[in-house]
C-alpha cells in the first residue's frame, strides 16, 4: 500500500470511528434541508378561509370555483354579506377573507372595474401577508384569463403585494444557501479540526519526522472529506430536487464542477484555518465567526445583500458562499452555462489560490 | 572506527534575538544510548529537531546518519524513527490499524510489515489484541507501542523525547530494557528525559543549561568531576551555578 493510500485509508477510519463527526458529516445536512425547507417554510397550504360573495353570478362562481382548486385555501365559510364576517374570524379561526362586491358581475368587462377587498388575519403579520399573496395572484391569473378580448384594461382591479414572487418557492431561495453552509462545515471547519487535532496531540511532529512530505500528509488528510463532500452536495442537490422539485435548467454537470470548485475553496480555507489555530477549540471558535456566521448572514443566503448598510456591503463580496450561491441560482434556476458565472469561478478560484499561497507561507516560516 | 551516527559541530539556533541553542558539538556513536539532558525551556527540544532535520540549524551543521540535518533531510528522516512525549500513535485506530501506517508511510513491504506485526505480537504477548482499538490499552503498553512503532523500519537512529513522562516505574524499566535490546541491535539511542535516575542507564549523557551544553561524558566521570553522589545532585549544581554567576 503506498504511503498516500495508507494515509487517506487512516483519515477515514478517523471519519468513521468519531460518531459526532459521522452525525455532522451526514444527518446535519439533511436535517437542514429539512428544516429550511419544510418545517420553516413560509408557505401555507390549506389556509381556512371565509368567501363574502355578494353577487353570485356566473364570473363570481368562476372565481370561487378557482379559489377552491388551488390548494392554498379551502374555504369553510360562505357569507352573502359581510355583517357577521367578524363573528366568522373569531368562531371559526379563518386566516383571509375574500370580499366580492355586489356590483362585481354587472360591472365584469365593462364600466369602472368593481374592487375585490382581502381581509386577513394580521394578528400574525407573516401568515396574514402570505395568504394575501397566495390569493391575488389567484385572481389576478383569473382576472387575465376572463378579460375580455376587446378590452386592453383587467375586468376589476386588485392590488398585489407578492408581485415578484409569483410562483417561486422560498425552499428554492434556501437551497443554495445550505448547500453552501454544509459543504463550508465539512470541506472547512472539520478539516481545519482534523489538521489541528494533529497539531494538538502532537502526532504532527511524528508525521513530520517521518519521509512522508507534508504536502502527501495534508493531501492524505483532504481526499476524504473532498469525496465526503462532494457525496454531501449531490444529497443536498438529489433533496432539493426529488422532494422540493427543484429544477436545474442549467446542464447537473456543470453545476456538479462548480460545487467541487467550491468544495476547494472551502478546503483552503480548512488549511488556511488549521495554519493559525493551534487547539481544536480555536479551530472551531475561527470556524465559526470566520465562516458560519458571514456564510449564514453574510451570503445573502437569509438576507439579501442589497438589503445590508452600505459600508457592510464590500464585506459581503469577501464571503465565498455568496459568489456560489449566485452561481448556483444561476444555474439551476435560470439555467445559466458555466460562460455565464465565469467571475463567480474566478472569484472562487482566486481565494481559493490566494489562502493556499498564505498557508504554505505560514507553514514555511514555521519550519525554518 | 565506524562513522558516527549524529555528528554536531557548533550548532546554534536563534529566534529573533533570542538564542535557544548555542555552540552545539557532539558525536555519537552507532549502538550508543545518549542521555540528552536539561530543565525545561534548555533548549533540548529545540535541538532535537535540529538532529530530525525539522527545524533549519541558524549557523552550523550537524550530520545524522551520515546526511545533512539542512539540506537532506528526506534521507535524514528515512533513517530515524521519532517517539515524542506526547502520543505518537492514533488511538481511535487498532494496533494493527497504526503497524500498517507507519508501516506504508516508511515504504515497508507487505510481507515486511506482516513479519514485523507478528514478532511485535509475540514480543508483546499481543496476539489477541492486534484488533482491539488502542485506547482500550493501558498506557504504559501505549508508550512501548509507540516505540516499536518508531523503530517499526529499522532506523539507524532513534530519537525520544521524554518517552517515559507520566509512566509508572514498573513500565519505564521495562521501557528501558526495551531501548537496551533496541541499542544492542545496533540502533543508536537519543533519548531526553527529566528523570535523573534514567541518566544512569546512558552510555554517555550531556547536560544543557540555557542553549549551551555544560557537561558531556559517562554518567561516572560526569559524577566524578563534581564529586556527586547521584546525577540528581550535578543537575542542582549546574542549576545553583547558572542562577549564581561568577
């Protein structure tokens, strides 16, 4: 066996002796796709709903026959006026009401568009804002299906707040963000602790005392959680895909080479963190504010980055996930080609370079 | 005469202004146990590596194995083994998982690796616990494990630092008879260690106080010449000589 085999046979019975290591490598990812996807999600399906129709004709029953088809609402009160409506929010927990007013058949296509009124439940605000969503972009789709051919304006009005979500799922937002987060756990922080854990307990010094060059050692050391890693994003990809139907517009092979790019990247950051730390704790305490909180925050995985201040916008650029993650959305949802993302790939190329070359040097001065 | 197996002249190691080893000469002869002596913060470790081509000499030159200590140390490293204070074998993985390893990492053949494993067993009496993981093993057998382990390939040399630190007194003897049989083979020993009754056990041993050797001869004539009656007693001198300068 050569001496590189019998090191990277070495680095994975580590892997899959240490339970905790098993538990983060393998459950955590699925459990954050879990979480973000469904157990957080923003989304509301079967929301109890009341219908005020207060002029029942035919354009108002197609309206509620739509309503009801969708799988966002389901109706358990129909009201012919809105005296009582309060009675029904209080008795019977509806979430939205839906008005139609009485001059909404009369006045369809023709004469000032009638107004629709939504009324939620805004004793919680982020439901309430959802569901209003949900239901105009319902009748919205319903308005320009039934507008009248002639007529270049909408048979009624309604107002709509969710206008630049209209069909995009929030689990599509999560997705590259966790794929991000976990492949940064795995590729940076547990190989910056395995590196350190040899610092720490000193078989470092053994390593390095014996003909094996430290360049085969840190490789040996790496090729595990390289392929762990790369095991980890088609996991994630295979979840988003498969259970939240998530599609990939791009071509799964270039996306699978920009994962491993950044799988790199990660991993330099892995050494670049194992150079400065000398204790596991360190190593995990560099993890953390170095890479959990800015790929969390930072990323523009939960908030946007245009959203942030001004002056924290540039610290934005210098958090690898970002230029992933836009990568990623690239890719998979708007089907870009690896052409289309090159300055993501130099970027991430870039660091990944710019950490190796410091890491190497750290370690040099170290020897001499 | 042979060759010598360490070969120092006038080795010095700085960091900054600060000058951890200085002048450093000795010569040590194949199959000779070597007594590297000192308080903590001398300078031994610091000159050890020096010796294991870890660490590049300031000024001077040393040769181990016949090879320069700066600038070949592949071949330097191929013919030394290296035992540390701490542990140097991994404990989440089997005896015969770490005599595979260092096996490979020193370019063993299988069938070499396969006679070394089982003359370690029967050395040890461990026949039955080659498959058991290593931190289920007592630490006293963890320390002579990872002896065998540094002198699995057969080195010219081998290096030990304190290798006997937090071990009973049963064990550090028989550790020793262990660096004897190693030493009666031919191998060169140099080992450090802060128990002055294990200087006994050394053909030769030097003493280093602050970077510099202070004695170097037969723990007898080192006795002799200050008139002690136990190495315990010539390392206080030398310690009350260093705090008291003339």
């Amino acid at each position: 066996m050569s001496a590189l085999a019998a090191f990277v046979k070495k680095e994975f019975l580590h892997i899959f002796r240490d339970k905790r290591t098993l538990l983060i490598i393998f459950c955590m990812p699925i459990a954050l796709v879990m979480i973000f996807g469904v157990v957080i999600s923003t989304e509301i399906y079967d929301a109890k709903i009341a219908i005020v129709n207060a002029s029942s004709e035919i354009h108002s029953q197609k309206l509620i026959e739509k309503i009801n088809s969708s799988n966002y609402f389901k109706t358990v009160s129909y009201l012919r006026s809105s005296l009582g409506l309060e009675e029904v929010f209080r008795a019977q927990n509806i979430k939205l009401a839906i008005l139609i007013p009485q001059n909404f058949d009369k006045d369809f296509g023709n004469g000032p568009p009638p107004t629709l009124q939504l009324i939620a439940d805004a004793s919680d605000l982020n439901v309430a804002t959802t569901l209003i969503g949900n239901a105009s972009n319902i009748i919205q789709a319903f308005a320009q299906e039934n507008a009248p051919p002639s007529g270049a304006v909408l048979p009624f009005q309604i107002t709509t707040r969710m206008y630049y979500n209209p069909e995009q799922r929030d689990v599509f937002m999560f997705i590259p963000g966790i794929l991000a987060l976990v492949l940064m756990i795995v590729s940076a922080m547990m190989t910056s602790i395995t590196l350190v854990r040899e610092k720490e307990f000193g078989t470092w010094r053994v390593l390095s005392s014996t003909p094996l060059p430290s360049v085969i050692i840190i490789v040996g050391k790496l090729i595990p959680y390289f392929l762990l890693s790369s095991i980890n994003a088609c996991l994630i990809l295979g979840l988003a895909v498969f259970v939240f139907g998530m599609p990939i517009h791009g071509n799964p092979v270039e996306l699978f080479l920009v994962c491993l790019l950044f799988i790199f990247t990660s991993l330099s950051l892995g050494i670049f963190i194992s150079s400065i730390a000398n204790t596991q704790q360190a190593a995990i305490l560099a993890s953390m504010v170095g890479l959990f909180l800015p790929t969390t925050f930072l990323s523009g995985f939960i908030f946007p980055i245009e959203n942030m201040p001004v002056w924290l916008q540039p610290v934005a650029q210098i958090v690898p996930a970002k230029w992933f993650i836009e990568a990623i959305k690239r890719i998979m949802l708007k089907g870009a080609g690896l052409g289309q993302v090159l300055t993501q790939i130099y970027v991430l190329a870039g660091m990944a370079t710019v950490l190796l070359a410091i890491s190497i040097r750290r370690s040099r001065k170290q020897a001499t | 005469m042979s060759t010598p197996s360490i070969q120092a002249h006038q080795l010095v190691k700085k960091f900054g202004d600060f000058t951890a080893v200085k002048d450093l000469s000795l010569e040590v002869s194949p199959g000779e146990i070597f007594g590297f002596l000192g308080a903590n913060g001398a300078g031994k470790t610091t000159a050890m590596r020096m010796l294991c081509g870890l660490l590049k000499p300031s000024f001077g030159h040393a040769r181990v194995a016949g090879f320069d200590v700066a600038t070949q140390t592949e071949h330097v490293k191929k013919n030394i083994g290296y035992m540390s204070q701490k542990f140097s074998i991994y404990d989440d993985l089997t005896l015969k998982e770490n005599i595979q390893l260092f096996s490979s990492i020193y370019g063993l053949s299988s069938l070499q690796t396969q006679e070394r494993m089982k003359q370690l067993a029967v050395q040890f009496g461990l026949e039955d616990k080659l498959k058991s993981l290593v931190s289920t093993l007592p630490l006293g057998w963890k320390q002579k494990l990872a002896f065998s382990i540094a002198v699995i390939h057969q080195p010219r040399i081998v290096f030990l630092d304190e290798p006997t630190s937090g071990v009973d007194p049963i064990t550090r003897r028989q550790f020793w008879e262990m660096i004897f049989e190693t030493a009666n083979a031919g191998t060169t020993v140099f080992v450090t260690t802060h128990y002055m009754d294990e200087a006994e056990y050394c053909d030769r041993v030097s003493i280093m106080v602050e970077g510099q050797i202070q004695v170097l001869d037969t723990p007898q004539k080192i006795r002799e010449q200050f008139s002690a009656q136990t190495m315990d007693d010539v390392f206080s001198l030398l310690a009350r000589k260093k705090e008291t300068p003339t």
